[in-house]
C-alpha cells in the first residue's frame, strides 16, 4: 500500500514518517540545513503480513504545492497530519481541498505533538478536525492523537495503516501500463531509472514501453517495487524502473512525463473534462481562465473553457474544455486538480471524461449529449450511450483507447453492445438504418435531376446525404445495400436497380461511330479533335456525346481532349499496379509495356495521381491504392444505357 502525507508546514510529517518507519524522508542536503522539505521523499518499512507499506512525504510549504499534488496522485491512502498545538492551519485546509478534489476517500489523520499540550486541546482540535472532514471526501476518517518525539500513538496508527493494508481490494491491472514519473536519475553501473506510481496493468524486465509524450521507445533494464528488487510490478505499486534506449538522456526526461504502454502513447494538447468548484472558492471559475493543470505528477499551463454556460460557481460541477500548451498523456478518468495562473489558489478539480475529443463544436447540443455519455464509468453503458448520441458514428479504437481497455475488456463491451461496424468506425443500428434512407433518397432525387447520368459517386452522396457521417462509414452502408441488391454501382458511380439511364438517339447515334475508333485505337486512344476529324463532326459536338458517356460510365476523362474506354482505363491501372508493386512504376517502362508514346504515359500516370491510386515520388510512382479499388465494378454497362433499334450515324 502506497501512503502520501499532507498537511501545514512543520507539522511533524516528515518526523512522523521517521517514526513509523525509521526512515528520514528529507533526503535533501537543502532539506537537511533548513530543517524543511521541499521536495518529495520516501519511507518504506515491512507490514507484519510481510507487504511493505510505501509513503510519501509531501512538503507542506506553499511554494511547494506542485510537489504534494504530484506525491498524493495516484496513491491508495492520505495520512492528513495536523498538529495539536496549532490545529487546523491553511496549509491544512489547501491540501485537504486538493485531496478531496482528486476524489481519495481513503484516509487518516494523524494528531500530532500531543506531548506539547494538554488532553483537553487534544479534544478541542479532534472535534476542529472531524468538522472540517464532514463536507470532504475523508469524511469520518479516524483521528489518532500521536507524539513522534515520544512515541505515543504510533504504535495503534502503525497497526490501523497495517490493517487498512490488508483489507485493500487488490488493484485491477486490466490495460496498458502507466507510470506517472515523478524522478529521474542515474545510478553507477545500472544507468537512468525513474520512478513513480503505477496507475494501470503490469511491467515486467524485459518490457519495451514508451515515454510519452516525447514517444521515446525503452526497453526496461531491471525493477524495483516497493523498494524492493523485483521481476515485475503492477497497478497500485511504488516502482523503480531502470530502462535503457539509444542516446537516452537524463535531460529527456521531466517530472510529469509517463512511462506507458506503446499502445497508449497518444498525447493530446485538449480534453474535456468534469470539474467541480471548492465550495469555499473566493470567485467563480470563469471562461477562458488560465490555469495550470497538475495531472499525475505533472504541472502544465493551460487554458479553461466552461462548456454550456460562461462561468462556474462555488460548489458547482460542470463541463469543461482544457487546451494545453504542451502535449500530456491524459486518458479518461484522471484526476486532476486546476490552479491559477500564479499558482497560489486551487481553482477546481476533477477528471477526464474525453481525452480526444474535436477540436470544434465543443459546446453544441450534440457534442454535449456525446460528453454526458462518455462520463458514464461503465465501459458498455457509455459506448451504448456514445452510439446513440452519435449519428456519425464512433472511433471505436479512440474510445477503447481513452478508457485503456485491453483486448479480452474490449471483446466483452463490443459482444454487449448492440452495433454496426466500418471497421473501426461503429454506428448505432437506427444511425444506420437512417443513413441507408438518406442515401437512397439521394440517389433517386440525382436520378430525377439528370436522367442521363449513371448516378453520383460515393464523395458526392457523402456531400448530400451522408451528415455527420464520414466516408468510411457511406462506403461500408453502400457495400451492405449493395450486397442487398438495393443499389447498384459501375465504376465509381452509383445507382439505384431501376434506374437506366440512356443516351438519346441523336448521342447513341453518334457514340455508335465514335466506339470503334476507340477499339480500334487499343491504348492509344484518339483525343476528341481527331475523333471529330475522322468523323467530320464539329470538336464541341463529339466532346458533348464524349461528356455524356462519362456520366453513363462508357468512358473515362484522362485529360482535358482525351477520354478513353472504361475498361482500357481498367487495363492501365492494372499494368501501373503491376509495375508499382516491382518497383518500376516510371514513364519509360509504362510506355513500354503498353507499347505507346511517352507522352501518352506521361498523361495515363498523371490521371492515376489525380485520381489518388499513384503519387509521384521523383521519376517513379507510389502506389496508393489498388487498381480494384478505383474501378472495382468496372465494366461495360448494359445495353440498356444505348436505345434500342439505333443504327450508326451516317
């Protein structure tokens, strides 16, 4: 079990760590000279049960409040230490604010120098102490009246922190790994090590993790828990943890950084956030206050937007956007704790509901009832609640992400809740069912528009229909309703089963000349000049019926004067697939395999970039997407796209 003192300067916190564990936790020189700590220190010492109890010894000082929050993150318990002679200080007051922020409702309260005053003082500041507990998470803590110097009532507070530590539900070590740093050094002959406590799943020697959020990839040398040598730690633990990495510096590495997991490498510079406003807070929590955010053992300036009203006030708990000035690795359900700019005051506090979230839209209704969602604590309630909030859809692997959900966690939230999935993208069943009505509507309403066009592509449905959806998500509705036979797709273009568009006799008339020369010609398609030339038709009237089978699918629009059959269009893209996929994808070797001139290649390459399977890198090509994927359903429409009984053109 891991303790943090808190409490008003000279109190005797570091006295009474010594005194429970023999251990002088100032290990400061500084600390040492002014009789003062400043900085975090720690104490361990064997429980009977032969577990070893941790604590940390916060200072108490003002100055040094980023200290004490970075020492009671994350920990399982808070001995509050206040002395009888002084009683209840501000100091006091402060931390107790900043534990009950950070929701720990586990703890005790040590009184200590008793020695110095009378037993009815000891009374009077127990009953100050239980009154200042009752509004705050350590309501009804036990008080232990205690003399480190004399060593009165350490003995019963020894035993009672021995028994708490027994009676602690094991630590749940589902997820990633997470350790929030709080010291860096290095030892002769075992190199840099850090240390902190373990918020989340297990580490062992051996480990590759990630410092994050510089995302500097180690490899974990050797572990000490407890302060003990150790093969592995896990969630709750105190580690130690020796790791190595090429040029790995001291220097990278500052108290409030994380070693993680390289799954949940993901530092975000926002998150939204609940906070709740002290109740005794001198002035309501207003929009846009700069604030510093201490999260783990981290203090990182910021700046605080209320969502859904312009301010808070004392006692209230509300939505809120946090935008960072420096990358942090948040995940949902920290805990947090706001201070003002100077910070001297404690604002506010509370934890992450959505460390991703948009970077706009962040107050309206939709975004709300997605926020109100995502604080549900129970993975399967929010995600069902997400989806329902969601018309667009959810990032399942954001969502299990944020939550550091592991593999079999995630198995059993998606077998629980009821969905349709893009991949990685998931829609509630009546989202999906109403963006397949969407769609079809679209497609009649294009087919009513322009009779003579096969249909939209799946962009432009996206565009009309689609809403918040994005395109994986239309494509993977499209792809069922497909499967379904509801609607049909040639090419890029989409249709509905009954709808047969048609070219009209004049332009079927005038196609029916222009086809042959485009078999004739094989991968040297004629440009629409030549075309009019041969058949003694006027350039604009030839590109107009060219224009018209690009929209029926016949053809494809290679530059500004050439068009080309759709499924010699195929054949290019699969040689160029071909060629790519070798390594060999350049205009020299493209003209040789198609036995055409190099600058009819050159154009052929330039339509496969624009059309996004290629990208040029150089005198080669990259290749992007499969030749399947751009004209999967390529191929030569039906005969219902030509009127029936039309003979050529003479």
């Amino acid at each position: 079990m891991i303790v943090a003192t808190a409490g008003h300067i000279d109190h005797g916190k570091t006295a009474l760590v010594r005194a429970l564990t023999g251990v002088d936790a100032d290990r400061l020189p500084e600390e040492k000279r002014r009789g003062m700590t400043i900085d975090l220190g720690f104490a361990y010492t064997a429980l009977p049960d032969g577990t070893v109890l941790g604590i940390v010894d916060v200072p108490g000082h003002e100055r040094f409040v980023r200290a004490m929050v970075a020492g009671v993150a994350g920990v399982d318990t808070v001995l509050l230490i206040v002395a009888a002679d002084d009683g209840p200080m501000p100091q006091t007051r402060k931390h107790l604010g900043i534990i009950d922020l950070l929701g720990i409702a586990r703890g005790v309260v040590a009184l200590t120098k008793i020695d110095r005053v009378p037993p009815e003082r000891v009374a009077e500041v127990t009953a100050q102490i239980e009154a200042m507990l009752a509004p705050t998470s350590l309501a009804g803590a036990p008080v232990f009246p205690v003399s480190a110097i004399a060593g009165d009532g350490i003995p019963a507070l020894s035993a009672y922190l021995a028994a708490t530590a027994a009676s602690l539900p094991p630590r749940l070590t589902q997820g990633g790994f997470r350790l929030s740093i709080d010291r860096a050094f290095t030892l002769a002959g075992a190199g840099l090590v850090v240390t902190g406590t373990a918020y989340s799943g297990r580490v062992g020697v051996g480990d590759r993790l990630m410092l994050s959020p510089a995302g500097i990839e180690v490899r974990v040398r050797g572990l000490h828990v407890q302060d003990r040598k150790a093969e592995s730690g896990q969630a709750g633990d105190r580690c130690a943890v020796n790791i190595v990495a090429a040029g790995l510096e001291k220097t990278a590495i500052a108290r409030g950084d994380w070693l993680v997991a390289g799954e949940l490498h993901a530092p975000t510079d926002r998150a939204d956030v609940v906070t709740r406003v002290p109740a005794d807070a001198a002035r309501v929590f207003a929009d846009g206050t700069p604030v510093h955010l201490h999260h783990g053992a981290g203090d990182i300036p910021a700046r605080a937007w209320v969502l859904g009203g312009p301010s808070l006030a004392a006692g209230v708990e509300g939505l809120v956007r946090i935008a960072l000035d420096r990358p942090a690795a948040l995940l949902a359900g920290d805990r947090f704790v706001l201070r003002d700019q100077s910070g001297r005051q404690t604002l506010a506090g509370g934890r992450v509901v959505d460390p991703f979230p948009p970077p706009r839209g962040r107050a309206r209704s939709d975004r709300m009832a997605a926020l109100a969602a995502l604080s549900e604590a129970d993975p399967v309630a929010a995600l069902a609640a997400l989806l329902d909030a969601t018309p667009g859809g959810v990032d399942l692997h954001r969502f299990f992400l944020a939550r550091n959900l592991d593999s079999p966690a995630r198995e059993a939230v998606l077998a629980s809740v009821p969905m349709q999935r893009a991949g990685d993208m998931a829609l509630a069943p009546r989202h999906w069912q109403a963006l397949g009505t969407r769609l079809l509507a679209a497609l009649a309403m294009a087919h009513k528009g322009q009779p003579d066009r096969l249909g939209p592509d799946a962009g432009t449905l996206r565009r009309t229909a689609g809403g918040p959806a994005g395109p994986a998500v239309v494509a993977a509705v499209l792809a069922v309703m497909q499967a379904e036979g509801r609607v049909s797709a040639t090419g890029v273009w989409w249709r509905l089963p009954t709808h047969k568009p048609a070219l009209q006799p004049a332009d079927a008339a005038l196609w029916r000349d222009i086809e042959p020369l485009f078999a004739a010609a094989g991968n040297a398609p004629p440009v629409a000049n030549e075309i009019a030339k041969l058949l003694r038709a006027t350039p604009d009237r030839v590109m107009s019926v060219l224009r018209r089978a690009e929209r029926l699918g016949l053809v494809v629009r290679i530059g500004r004067n050439r068009f080309a059959p759709t499924e010699t269009a195929a054949q290019w893209a699969r040689t160029a697939e071909r060629l790519a996929r070798a390594g060999n994808l350049q205009p020299t070797n493209f003209r040789d395999e198609l036995a055409i001139g190099r600058n009819l290649s050159v154009e052929i390459l330039e339509y496969l970039d624009r059309v996004g399977m290629t990208r040029r890198e150089g005198e080669g090509r990259l290749l992007l997407r499969p030749a399947s994927s751009l004209l999967a359903a390529a191929q030569r429409p039906d005969s219902n796209l030509l009127p029936k009984g039309e003979g050529s053109r003479t």
